[in-house]
C-alpha cells in the first residue's frame, strides 16, 4: 500500500491532519490540470480548494484498492464538470499566453531553454484547446499527468481496449492540429 493511501486510509479514520502532506504533493499539479483544461488561474486556484473540500466531504469513498492519484483525479474531474455546469463557462478559454502551467521544480538556468519549452508549451496548449475536451482530458491525464489506462479507463466508464482506441484517435488528431499550426507561416507547405 502506497504511503498516500495510508495517509488517506487515516484521513477516514479521523486524523484530519494527514490531509496536509496530501494536499501539498498534489496542489501543483491540479492547479495544472484545471489550467490545462482552459479554466483561468484564479478558477484553478478555486478548484484546487474545492477538490480537496471534497476530498474531505467523501474521504469515506475512498477504497484502497485503487491508487489514491486515480481517486483524486476522479474527484477534481467532478469537480470541474461541477464549476463548469454553474458557471456556463463564464471564466473559462482565457487567453493562454495567461495560462503557463507552474512548475514544481527549478528548470535550466539556459534561457533560449526556457524560451523553447514556453514556445513548445503554448503550441501544445493552443492544439489542446482545438480537439474535444474528451480529448483533451485523455490526452492529459496520461501523458501529462501520468496516470495508468486503467485508472482511466474507470474514471470515463469505458473499458481498457475502448480506451485506447479513443487515445489513439485524440491523439491523431492532436498530431493533425500541431502539423496544420506549425505549417501556417510555412510557405512551402
């Protein structure tokens, strides 16, 4: 058992403060991931917060026979589709020059590095917001935020195979929408 399921494991069992380890290893990269699905920091900031108040509210949901990651990733899913319903996208599609993921950890001090990562960032940020958000999401929760098929799978209601099937299509897709953006100013093309 993972040491984030027997935090969560003593979260239920009333031990309120092992919720704090929790939520500082993943706040960053919800934060992240509600970005990336178009919302704005300040409804990212808000959602991070409001996941873990779910977290929290249904911690007795949480079984450990799956991975917590999974859990809470299922959790901040709800919880998106819960904002979005409430606020009809009020706040979402911002411009994404505003909308550069944060980072975790220090990068290389070479900024031409760091100028190629922001550039390779927002091309891969602008061909997410032109496929579907179903996509989308798949697309990001597995190679963004590395969670298994399987968990995936679970989290959609689909089965494995259907899965793939679905994340080789977004991922044609997503392969088109960066080939016709990086062509635009391609003459030859």
């Amino acid at each position: 058992m993972t040491e984030e399921c027997q935090l969560m494991l003593l979260v239920q069992q009333g031990q309120l403060d092992k919720l704090a380890p929790l939520f500082e290893a993943y706040k960053v990269r919800l934060f992240n991931y509600f970005l990336q699905r178009g919302h704005s920091r300040s409804a990212s900031e808000d959602l991070v917060q409001e996941t873990f108040t779910k977290v929290l509210a249904y911690r007795d949901s949480f079984g450990a026979q799956g991975t917590f990651r999974s859990w809470l990733y299922g959790v901040a899913r709800n919880t998106a589709v819960d904002h979005y319903r409430k606020h009809k996208q009020s706040d979402q599609h911002e411009s994404l020059d505003a909308q550069q993921p944060s980072t975790e950890s220090g990068e290389g001090n070479d900024l031409t590095e760091k100028l190629h990562k922001a550039q390779q960032q927002d091309i891969f940020q602008r061909c997410l917001a032109q496929i579907s958000v179903q996509d989308s999401e798949i697309i990001l929760l597995s190679r963004v935020h590395q969670l298994k098929y399987e968990d995936i799978a679970m989290l959609l209601g689909c089965n494995v195979n259907t899965l793939k099937s679905k994340m080789q299509a977004a991922l044609n897709r997503l392969h088109q929408k960066y080939q016709d953006l990086t062509n635009e100013g391609d003459p030859s093309s």
